[in-house]
C-alpha cells in the first residue's frame, strides 16, 4: 500500500483547499478509504470516509464544509476543504479503509490563518 498526499499549503479563514491522494499497491476501486488529520499536540481525528460503493461520510466537526470524492480512473482520492478555520489547521492523511486505522501517508500539511 502506498499513499502520497499533495495539496497543502497557507490558506486564510473562509478560503479553500482541494487535498489529493494518490493511491497505489491495492485495489482502489474497491477499497473504502478515508481522511484523518493530527493537530499539534491532539490524537488523529478521523474527519470523513467514502465506503467501497463510494458513499461519503463525515465528521460533525467537518460536515457541510468538506467534500470527499474519488476517481477510480486515476486511483485518486480527494478532500475539498471549503470555509476553513483556524481549528482545521493540521497534518491531513489518507487512509486505506474506513476508518483511518490501516495506515496512512506522509500527509500534507494545512495552516489556516487569521
């Protein structure tokens, strides 16, 4: 399983951020996957999943907010962070599986200033 996080960056309170992973070495259409993110100093949050069928599911903290989606072709996954807050500020990674627990990447780091 390999998994590598892009997208990044400094973005100012209200802005948006498109996260992408590129996944590799298993099965991705066929696979659930998800995001987490670890803030300095916090334990991993799990922040939202697609299932194998590619429905989404998010955490209230991210709900209405965050977008989730994939592209089978590419092997791709995707976060589309929109109205962001000093508090989404921290290390985002993807995940094989649901939960957020069977690995992750490198991550990519987020900063949302105000």
């Amino acid at each position: 399983v390999r998994l590598v996080e892009s997208g990044g960056g400094l973005a100012q309170v209200g802005g948006s951020l498109r996260l992408s992973c590129a996944a590799s070495g298993f099965s991705f259409s066929s696979s659930a996957m998800s995001w987490v993110r670890q803030a300095p100093g916090k334990q991993q949050e799990w922040i939202a999943a697609l299932n194998s069928a590619g429905s989404p599911s998010y955490a209230p903290s991210v709900k209405g907010r965050f977008t989730i989606s994939r592209d089978v072709n590419k092997n791709s996954l995707y976060l589309q962070l929109n109205n962001l807050r000093p508090e989404d500020t921290a290390i985002y990674y993807c995940s094989k599986g649901f939960s957020g627990t069977m690995g992750r990447g490198q991550g990519t780091q987020v900063t949302v200033s105000s």
